[in-house]
C-alpha cells in the first residue's frame, strides 16, 4: 500500500467510529428506559384519558387473579408479557376484551407494565383433581412419546418457571385459564406460537384438563 494512503485510510476509520458512536448514541437517547413505577400506576389506576381501565380489575392486586378465567401475571417474565400485549393488536390473538385495550397502550407503556409484573410475586396454587394428577405429571414430564407430544417441562422448565423471552411462567397457573388457552392454541383461536398449535392439537380434552390440573399445582 501507497505510505502517502495511509493517513487517509487511517483517518476514514477514526471517523466511521465516530458517525457509529454518534449513531449509538442517539438510539440510547430515543430508547425510553423501562419504568416499572409508571406501569404500577397504569396497573392500578389505568388511564381515564385513554381509555385504559386498570388492569388490577380484573387480573388482581400485584397480577394475582382470583378469577380463574383471567389469568395470574405475577412474576411473568416481562418480555413475554410485552409480546402479549403487543399481540393482542393483532389477528393472532384478538381478545374482546384485551385486543382494545393493547391497542390504546404504547410500546412504553407495555413494556413498564411488563417490568411491574415480572417482580411481584405469585400466590401458589394447587392441583384440585387427585385423580388425573399421575396423567398430568406425565404429559408435564415427559409427554406422549405416542402421540408426538413432547414434555412441557423442555420449555417450561420441571418448576414451571419458564424461560425468559422465551417461553411463559406457567406453575401457579388458574386451570380454568390454562384449559382455555391450550383448547385456543387446539382450535386455532390462538395462533400466535406455531408450535403450541401443532401440540395442543394432538391433545384430547381429558389430557388437556389434567396437565392444567397438574401445572396449577407447580411451584
């Protein structure tokens, strides 16, 4: 190389690292850092101006449901709860309910309100029905190897604990609410993971009541 073309090349590298750490920087700058005590407050008192009702009506004080429909939201990891709620805008998972609402929450607000659920703490449940539990706890554990059904704890983890960003909290998990989303993943209602509609389509009702029963109960 030319000695004369040295300083040149020299001197585009050290601007190029400049023009990228202005760039990084104003993209720090633009991002709004996650505010888990303004999603407290949108939480509990929603927003009358937007239209937002409070969430804590109907999925409980600190997202502890007591109603088994809705489901409990304490200590969901926060990217998944994001995803939810982002999703719930869409033709993926429409919800009477839920779809309206997401739509008048932005990307900030979603995103606080995540980080508020992901630290409060789940109240336990608990397997109600003692006579499908063994059922459960198989198709939990280790799936129906005959039916193609793999082992939710691959995912889930043996605790229900889930993997953030990845896939959901599930122990402690209301049955009722459980049912009603593996029987949406079955029929197509739900269809915003492609691999859980492909599961829950090759379980029956029976099956689909007892892992519900049994994941209620982890912890």
């Amino acid at each position: 190389m030319n000695r004369a073309f040295i300083p040149f090349v020299k001197s585009m590298f050290v601007a190029m690292l400049a023009v990228s750490s202005i760039a990084h920087a104003a993209e720090e700058k633009a991002a709004p850092k996650v505010d888990a005590a303004k999603g407290e407050t949108l939480y509990a008192n929603g927003d009358n101006a937007r239209n937002i009702p409070a969430c804590v009506a109907c999925h409980g004080a600190a997202g502890n449901s007591t109603i088994v429909q809705n489901p409990k939201l304490a200590a969901q990891h926060a990217e998944y709860v994001a995803k939810q709620l982002s999703d719930f805008r869409t033709p993926n998972r429409n919800n009477p309910v839920m779809t309206p609402i997401s739509k008048a929450l932005t990307e900030e607000d979603m995103k606080n309100i995540a980080a508020y659920l992901d630290r409060q703490v789940q109240k336990p449940g608990a397997a109600k029905n003692k006579d499908t539990i063994d059922l459960g706890k198989k198709i939990y554990r280790a799936g129906i190897a005959e039916k193609n059904v793999p082992a939710c704890a691959g995912c889930h983890g043996p605790a229900g604990a889930g993997i953030p960003a990845q896939f959901a909290r599930l122990g402690g998990q209301h049955q009722e609410y459980t049912v009603a989303q593996l029987t949406s993943f079955r029929t197509g209602a739900r269809k915003n993971s492609a691999q859980m509609n492909t599961i829950a389509k090759r379980l029956s009702d029976d099956e689909i009541a007892a892992v519900s029963d049994y994941i209620a109960g982890l912890r």
